[in-house]
C-alpha cells in the first residue's frame, strides 16, 4: 500500500522510528502513543531535521481521534 500523499493515523508510534520513514512521502501524519518518554523522543528527533507534517501527541486512540476523523490510512505499529 502506498502512503503517497495520504493523511495517516500511526497509533503505537513509540519514539517514531517508523513515523520518520515513511512520513516524507505522506501528506501528514498523526502519530500518538500513550509512553511520554517516547513521544518526548519523537519531538527531540523531529526537531532535529525530522519531517514536519508529523504531529506527535501522548494519549490513547481512544481518547484523542474522534469518530469520523479524516485519515486515509491508520496503521498499527504492533501488526507490522
């Protein structure tokens, strides 16, 4: 699946090694895990000359994606 130019919903993105290998390629990117540390991680990295279409925020899905929300894709780093 291409993720060309997709709006994507990473749920589990940890300290976002995976995020930062694909997002250049989406058009943006939601990314949220509940660990603090990791997402802290992600921000330090991303600040560093990460891509900047990708939003990181601490929570659960449950909590932070209401239904309906405008993603083409969602992935679930745990079934990769």
């Amino acid at each position: 699946m291409s993720l060309w130019n997709k709006r994507v919903l990473e749920i589990g993105c940890g300290d976002g090694g995976l995020t930062f290998q694909y997002a250049p390629r989406a058009a943006s990117v939601l990314a949220i895990d509940p660990d603090r540390p990791s997402i802290d991680e992600a921000l330090f990295q991303q600040h560093a000359g990460g891509p900047s279409n990708v939003e990181f925020r601490v929570g659960s899905i449950e909590r932070l994606v209401r239904p309906g929300a405008p993603f083409d894709v969602a992935l679930f780093s745990w079934s990769l």
